[in-house]
C-alpha cells in the first residue's frame, strides 16, 4: 500500500491553502467560460455582468462551481495526497449525546447579538478606498444574489448559501485546518487562527469581525463535540436564517451595517449574547465528556 506523503501541519495548511486557490482559479475560469454561451452573456459584459441583474443566474452558477472546486475538490485532493485516516482526521462521527445538535443551533441563536454588534463596530473601522469599493461591489451582487422573486429562487438561494458552504467550509476550515493546526499548538490558538483565515477567504472585510467570531464559535463546537457535523449543522442554519430573514423581509436588501434603521445592542444584551454562547459551549464539553466517561466504564466493566 502507498503511504502518503507526511507533512509538518503548518507546511500542510500551507500546501492547502495553495491547493485551495488553485481550485478557485480553475473552477472559476471554467464556469465563466461555459457561463457566456449557456446564459448568452455578451463579451463586451463579461467583465461585468455579475453586477447586472439580467445575469444573476449566471451568477448562481460560477458561484455554486467556484465552491465545489474549492471546498470540495480541493479538500478530496488533499485528503488523498496527505492525510492517512481521513474520517478520523476530519471528525466526522456522530457526536454524543444527541443533544449537541440541538446545542449546536441554540449557540447560533444566542450568538447572533454579538455578532450583530461586532458588525457596527467593525464597520466604523475606516479602509483603503479600493477595499471600499469591492464591499460595495460585493454588496450589490449580494443583494441581487439574495433577492428572491419566488419559492423556486428561494431554494436555490439555500442549496448555494447555507447547505454547500455549511457542509464545504466546515470540512475545509474546521476539518482539515482545524484540526491540522490543533497537531502542533494548543487548541485556542488552532480555533482562532483558523476563525482568522476562515475570515479573512471571503474577501469581505466589512464584516472580518463577525465572521471571525461566528467562525471561533463554530471552531469550539468542533472541538468540545470532537465532530464537525453539528458545526456543519449550525453553519448552514446560521446562512439560512440569513436567507429567508431577506426572503420575508426584502427591505433588507441593500441595508448597510451602520444604517441608522439597525438594532442598537445595550452592554446587557451584548454581556448575555456572550455569557449564553460561552455557556452553551460548556455544555457541549460538559455532555461530550460525561458521556465518553460513561461509555467507557460502561467497556472497562
């Protein structure tokens, strides 16, 4: 049998990461490439179209390839070129007891103050012009990405937001990098490196902050469930809950972070959103713990 080739995990997150891009560039190009003709995009629009409405569904489609290539193409090579135990590398089992699911989603509920306030303060912080211009760029291609006409619109919108990223980026970032980093440093620091580059990948640094954050909590549920599947479970409910907050609120649509509309957090909100996270992450550890303890009594006798 042919052993694979082993890396130091820094040089192997390095490696990944390069893979990953590499991924991006290829699956990009060629769903451009075979956007023009399929959604019959002009060549003068095709530096453009992204913006433009008449093309949204092209959008769709470069975004949903642009993703396979790089959370689920990358990642497979990956696996096959570096990592002997895949499944076990990865933490894909079923996490114990059943409760952490439900965890799981109530630490995406409880969070979302936090975040929301760490979006206010992340937008007050002043950037490059050019960085200005891609947010806003990003902004309007989100907003007609988001803008659902029908039900039809709405379940596409889900598949490509909340299913594909919450299975693809969980597997990436908390499966593979993740769990590569915790290989050679202590765990936090693993969980929030990891919660910076998850961050730092969208190229949306508007909102580096909250993301950064969701991306820490996500990366201690991993590590307190010792599985990735309720991270993967509470990454696409927390995208979804963003998808239809906009499907039955299209007023939302275009609203900037630091518009006077928006919520203002008390210090009481903020203090509970983050002593309510942090205790449902203990629970998490707390149950994962006393039922491996119990399981394996329940072995030894």
């Amino acid at each position: 049998m042919n052993r694979k080739l082993q890396l130091p995990p820094v040089l192997l997150i390095i490696v990944g990461l390069l893979i990953s891009i590499g991924m991006v560039i290829i699956f990009q190009s060629i769903s451009i490439i075979l956007a023009a003709p399929l959604f019959k995009i002009p060549a003068k629009d095709i530096i453009s179209f992204a913006k433009n409405p008449q093309y949204i569904d092209a959008t769709r489609f470069i975004q949903f390839f642009t993703q396979v290539g790089w959370f689920f193409v990358s990642t497979w090579l990956i696996t096959k070129l570096y990592i002997e135990k895949p499944i076990e590398h990865f933490a894909i089992r079923l996490p114990q007891p059943y409760v952490v699911w439900i965890l799981a989603l109530s630490g995406i509920l409880t969070i979302q103050v936090l975040v929301g306030w760490t979006a206010q303060v992340n937008a007050k912080i002043p950037l490059p012009d050019m960085l200005v211009r891609m947010e806003k760029d990003a902004e309007t291609v989100t907003a007609l990405f988001l803008k659902s006409e029908n039900v039809w619109i709405l379940w596409v919108n889900l598949f490509i937001i909340a299913i594909i990223p919450g299975i693809g980026e969980e597997l990436f970032f908390r499966g593979f990098m993740q769990n590569t980093l915790l290989k050679a440093a202590n765990y936090h620091i693993a969980i929030w490196i990891t919660a910076i580059i998850f961050s730092a990948a969208h190229f949306q640094f508007m909102g580096f902050i909250p993301r950064m954050i969701l991306g820490a909590y996500l990366g201690y549920l991993a590590y307190y469930a010792k599985s990735i599947l309720p991270s993967i479970l509470a990454h696409a409910f927390n995208n979804g809950m963003q998808v239809l907050m906009v499907y039955f609120n299209q007023d939302l649509l275009g609203m900037s972070v630091d518009d006077p509309k928006n919520q203002k957090f008390t210090l009481w909100e903020i203090f509970m959103s983050f002593a309510l996270t942090v205790f449902t992450l203990i629970m998490v550890w707390y149950l994962t713990y006393r039922f491996s303890q119990n399981k394996f009594a329940k072995t030894t006798n």
